[in-house]
C-alpha cells in the first residue's frame, strides 16, 4: 500500500468528495506526480483529458497544457493550482505577429507546438506536440510550413521531412536552450558507460551527442526498456523523479543544473489542495477563440491515433 502524507491525504479526499481527476506533467513535483491518477507528457494529458469522463480536472502542469485541457473539453471545469504557472516559450509567439509574419508565407501551413497559446492554435492548421511533430509535419504533405514557436523542436523535426520546406519562428524553451555540447561531453567523461537521454528542445549541438531524442514519455519509455542501468538525463528533473518511481534500479544524471523548470514547480500540494477546496483557479477563455483553436488541436489527436 502506497504511504501519503497528510497533505496527500486530505487531497485525496477532497478529490473523491468532488469527483475530481488530477493530471500532472512528467516534471511535477514527486509528492504531486504520487497523487496523480495520470503522470504523463503533453499528448497523454490531451488524449486523457479530452476522454476522460470526470467533470472537474485538477491540472498540475503550466498554463498552455490546462487551457488545451479545457479547449477539448469545453464543458468540463479545469483547475491550474497556479495561475501563473506559465510556459514562456508559449508567449513568445503572439497571434497578431504571427498573422504578420503569414503575410510573407502566403502558401505555408502553420504546425503549432502545443506549447503555444489558444490565440495562436486558432490561427494555426494543425498542433503538434514533441511526441508526434514528425508525424503530424509528414501528414501535411506540405511544400512549406512555418513552425511556431520552438525553434529548436522545428530544426530537428526537418532533419526526418526533408521534402518540406520549414520557416522557424524563434522561439525556444530556456531550460532546454541553455544545456551545452560541452555539458554532455564532461558527464561522458564522467560516466562513459552511461546513455544519453534528450528532450528535442535542446539545441542542434548537444543533440549531435545523444543516443535517444524524445518526448519526456518516450524519453521514459526507453530508459525502462534498456537493459542498458546508467543514463545521462537532458530534460527536465522532475523526470528523474518518475523513473525513479516505476523503477528505481536505473541509475540516472541529470544533464545540467539549468534543467529546472520554475514555472512546473510553482504547482505544490497546498495549492492543489486550495483548488480543490476553493474550485480555483479556473481555466476560461472567449468561446471564438476557444472553437477555433479545438480545430488545431482535434486535427492533431487525429493524426495520432
Ligand atoms: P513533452 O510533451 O515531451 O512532455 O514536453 C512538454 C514540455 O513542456 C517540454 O519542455
Ligand atoms: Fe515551457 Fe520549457 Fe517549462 Fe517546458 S520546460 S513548460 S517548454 S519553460
């Protein structure tokens, strides 16, 4: 039987007296990734949320994964624990310069990474998330296709559609961005038996040196299934934490003191604990906004079935 803490419990409870699911992204917090009736990255929290029947969704993740929760389910209550628990790559493309820049591509199809805004889905053909860009690029069959925001996510996305042509935005995620080649290389020196592990967030360099690139699921899925036991982690470090959980024999690096996310960990058992009790904060958002961007994301979860 799984030991909570009072905290946890008292969590627990309220979650049952309120019918309520909690999801959280693979870098939350270990005491909130226990309380989690789902830990996964961003295609598995859209997929679980758009079909799971609970009416009222606790979500511990960053802003831009909620209001997609609640875009694809438009009727049900979602809850963000903070409301200023924001992605600031998401910001870095507004919808007013991207109808600009559009202006010069008038042929390209715009991908929007999930991390983006509803304002930006609206206006874009199709979302993507780390986990199937490929995929969802190659289904466009598309001469051109402008790439908002991740820069670094787009370039190596290219690398597997060579027949389209990409216009990066340039946007980038800081935690990602700033691991260096030079940080892997010493922690090669280091543990030389041991894997490496990366988030296609990080830039062209570092990703060179990598034996695996994945989403935060797939990055999981693959240190579980080596028989390989030692891996140098570049993502984020709340993911040390779930690998650790589902098998704790796997001996993990984290890749650079910059793997942090500040705005995950803004999500803690006491506020989980208020937006249960306080039904805060909620997710809302104008209805146009919200109907269009439900295209972008609804044609996305297609693709990926
Ligand atoms: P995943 O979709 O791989 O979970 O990534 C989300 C994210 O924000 C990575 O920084
Ligand atoms: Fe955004 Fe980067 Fe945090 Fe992911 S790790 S939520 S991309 S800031």
């Amino acid at each position: 039987m799984k030991k909570y803490n009072l905290l946890q419990e008292q969590i627990l409870q309220l979650k049952k007296e309120k019918n309520a699911v909690i999801v959280a992204h693979t870098y939350q917090s270990k005491e909130i990734q226990e309380i989690a009736d789902l830990v996964g990255d961003s295609l598995q929290l859209s997929q679980f949320c758009a079909n799971d029947s609970s009416q009222l969704i606790v979500f511990c993740g960053v802003h831009f994964m909620a209001e997609s929760a609640k875009i694809l389910s438009p009727l049900k209550t979602v809850l963000l624990p903070d409301i200023h628990a924001g992605c600031p790559m998401a910001d870095m493309v507004t919808a007013s310069d991207l109808i600009e820049f559009k202006k010069d591509y008038p042929e390209a199809k715009v991908v929007c990474y999930i991390n983006s805004t509803a304002k930006v889905k609206a206006i874009s053909d199709i979302c993507c998330t780390s986990s199937n860009a490929v995929d969802i690029v190659k289904s466009l069959k598309a001469k051109q296709v402008i790439f908002v925001p991740d820069q670094n996510l787009g370039r190596y996305v290219s690398t597997f559609v060579r027949e389209t042509e990409f216009i990066m935005w340039n946007g980038f995620c800081s935690v990602h961005n700033n691991l260096k080649a030079s940080d892997i290389l010493k922690l090669k020196e280091t543990y030389p038996s041991a894997l490496v592990a990366m988030h296609p967030e990080c830039q062209e360099e570092p990703i060179k040196l990598a034996d695996f690139v994945g989403s935060t699921k797939a990055i999981i899925d693959y240190v579980l299934e080596q028989e390989h036991d030692e891996f140098i982690i570049a993502t984020e470090q709340g993911i040390i934490d779930r690998i650790n959980m589902l098998d704790p024999s796997k001996k993990l690096h984290l890749a650079g003191k910059c793997l942090l996310c500040k705005n995950m960990k803004k999500i803690t058992l006491e506020k989980v604990k208020a937006a249960l009790e306080e039904n805060i904060y909620k997710v809302e958002m104008d209805e146009n906004i919200m109907n269009q961007a439900r295209g972008s994301l609804v044609r996305m979860l297609e693709a990926s079935r």
